[in-house]
C-alpha cells in the first residue's frame, strides 16, 4: 500500500494525517556487476537515456543506461578526481552537473559541483566546463562535534540559475533534521546560504536524505532514503517548508542513494550493491 503522510508542521512531524492507496513501484533492471555503487543519477532528456555516477573510490566516469537496462557505454570525464561524487543533476537545456560534496565525516574544505555541457550518446570523454566551489555559511569546525554533523551531502539539484543542495543528517542523536542550502549556479567560490531547517523521520536507516530530482516542469522536487520518497512542490526558496512535504511509503528497503524523474509521473531509483542485502537494481515509482 501507498501510505502518503502530509504534515502540518515541524512541531506535528511525527502526527502526521495519512491515507493508502496502491503502490505501483517495481524493479526494471539490474546494474551491472562493476556498478554497485551508483550515488547519482538522471533521465538525461536530451539523450532518452538513464545517466549515473558512482561515489568515492570509483574511475572519472559517467554510465550510460538505456531505461530498459541495456548497458550502452562508459563516458571519461577527463581532467577531473572523483573525490567523493555523490549526486548528478541537469537543467532544462540538458547540460549536467556533477555533485563532487560527499563528506562523510565533516571535514572537507574542497565541495564543488562541475558542470559538462549537454553531452551526445557519441561522446566516449567529457571535459568540464564550469566548476563552483562553496562552503556551508553556518558550519565553524572541521569536524564539528559528533551531535552536529550535518555537513554531509548527497542530494541537490540544478536551475537555471541556482543549486539546491539538501544535507545529510550523520549526527549523533539522528533526529531526521536535514538543511536546505542554495548555491549561485555559475563558477567561482560561494558561501551556501542555509534557507531551510527540515526534517524527515527519526531512524537513520530509513531517514536519512540520499538523492534528490527536480521534473522537467520544475515544479516539483522529489528526496530518496533507503526506503521512503519525499516530494515537495517547488516554486522559489519559499517552497521549502515543513507542510510542504509529502511522503511516499516505498515498503521496500535497500540502500537507495539515487533518484530521477524521467517525467512528472514517473521516478527512477537506483541502489547500492550490498553483499548482505542484495541490490544494484534499477526500479520506477509510478506517482499517478
């Protein structure tokens, strides 16, 4: 069952109204082996192809999927380090945006996002052609101390003009707080301006943000955990508010670290390739 819960408030986050109605959310294909630990993704609409990345540890690359499951090719992007890649974004002319702010414990003073012009299923290497550094405006210590490690981050999504960039709660404590961050979307080195305190649910494991998507209306934003979708309308910085926020009960847990919306009523996630709980699937979340 689908169990959406709409809340009316920080103050009422755990007293939430809910309603059910059915599910239709299903697995499509397997990644492949040397791909088990995808962190972003997008349905690239310019190409008509899924498009990933994996995180630390993995080769400069982006993967290039057909949506039903054809593994087509390996794209270099040449010149750069995959120091932590966690999310890839894109905006409405098809260029991406790969989200180089993976920062397990805290402590980075490197957080960037590269930006590739809109690439072609031709291309075998990509080069970047914008980089935007920033730093959290609020964060003072490098590691801050174990309740306020906030700074981790594996979502965010690009405008025309903007990065929203969404935290990962790793603090002591794990409440399900998470903040909203913006970023101007041209290079250079910028503060990340804090425009929103939110939160999700309080277990880690199932709370705790992992990917984000914006639809091609740009209207509508969708967050991953490992088993939960959080979509928020979206219109400006105002749009991210508490009662905002709607949720979507996967009934179905896996290490899911990436999200995409192929079209405003459909999702695409993908997870991590476990050797205890399985995984490296690619499913779809229908929200008709």
């Amino acid at each position: 069952m689908r169990n959406y819960l709409i809340c009316i408030g920080a103050a009422l986050l755990f007293a939430c109204n809910s309603k059910s109605q059915e599910i239709n959310f299903r697995q499509v294909f397997e990644l492949k082996n040397t791909h088990r630990e995808v962190s972003g993704m997008v349905y690239h609409q310019t190409t008509g192809k899924l498009w990933m990345l994996q995180d630390k540890g993995n080769p400069s690359e982006l993967y290039v999927y057909s949506t039903d499951g054809k593994f087509e090719k390996n794209v270099a992007v040449n010149n750069q380090q995959n120091t932590d890649w966690e999310d890839l974004s894109q905006d409405t002319a098809g260029n991406l945006y790969i989200g180089d702010f993976g920062n397990n414990k805290n402590d980075r003073k490197d957080l960037r996002i590269l930006k590739i012009n809109t690439p072609t299923l031709e291309d075998r290497s990509l080069s970047t052609v914008q980089e935007t550094s920033f730093y959290y405006e609020d964060q003072k210590e490098f590691p801050p101390k174990k309740k306020d490690l906030l700074y981790d981050c594996e979502a965010f999504v690009a405008t025309a003009d903007t990065f929203y960039l969404f935290t990962k709660n790793r603090a002591k404590g794990f409440d399900g707080t998470f903040y909203v961050y913006k970023v101007p979307n041209k290079p250079g080195s910028f503060k990340a301006e804090k425009i929103a305190t939110l939160k999700t649910c309080g277990r880690y494991k199932s709370c705790a943000v992992t990917g984000a998507s914006i639809n091609p209306k740009g209207n509508k934003i969708a967050l991953s955990t490992h088993d939960k979708v959080f979509l928020i309308p979206f219109k400006d910085d105002a749009s991210f508010a508490q009662e905002q926020m709607e949720i979507i009960e996967l009934l179905h847990h896996s290490q899911k670290e990436a999200v995409a919306f192929k079209n405003d009523h459909e999702l695409y996630l993908a997870d991590e390739n476990e050797a205890d709980t399985g995984g490296g699937q690619v499913y779809v979340l229908d929200l008709n």
